[in-house]
C-alpha cells in the first residue's frame, strides 16, 4: 500500500454491491444500494488519545457520508478517521 495515513485515519476500500436479489432478482445500477461495508487497506499510528483499534484486513462497516474518496494508481479508496468507523466484522 502506497498510501499511509497519518494520526487517526484509516484507509478503506468499499467490497462490491450485490447485484441479484436473494430471489434473484438482478437489480439495475442505480438501484444498488451503496455498500457501507470496506476493506481495511492501512491504518495510520494513532495519536495520544486515540489508540488505533481496526488492523489491516478487518471488513469494517463505516459511516454513510464520512471520508475522503480519492483515486490512486487507478483504484479507488476512502480516507476515513476511526471514529467514522462504527463495527468490525467478525
């Protein structure tokens, strides 16, 4: 990973939509909910008062509207700060 975030940050990668229903109904692009559910890709240090609590690797479910999406190499990913983070997947 080319990107390293710095204090409490987090970069994530979205996991891809289902695109059939379970009755199999295939849903049009539009109507694909978003997924709110990444890949932890990197994790910055921490800070004083935040310790870092998400390893690289964990599929993590984020806030709606939190982060920063930028583009690199290509490939598209999500700056977010920890607290923006609201479950680890087990």
């Amino acid at each position: 990973m080319k990107i390293k975030p710095l204090g409490s940050r987090v970069v994530i990668k979205k996991l891809e939509a289902v695109e059939t229903t379970k009755s199999g109904i295939v849903l049009p692009g539009q109507a694909k909910e978003q997924p709110q559910v990444a890949e932890v890709l990197a994790v910055g240090p921490g800070t004083k008062e935040v310790e870092m609590e998400v390893e690289v690797g964990n599929h993590v479910i984020f806030s709606k509207y939190s982060g920063t999406e930028v583009k690199h190499d290509g490939e598209e990913f999500i700056i977010v700060d920890q607290k923006d983070i609201l479950a680890v997947l087990g």
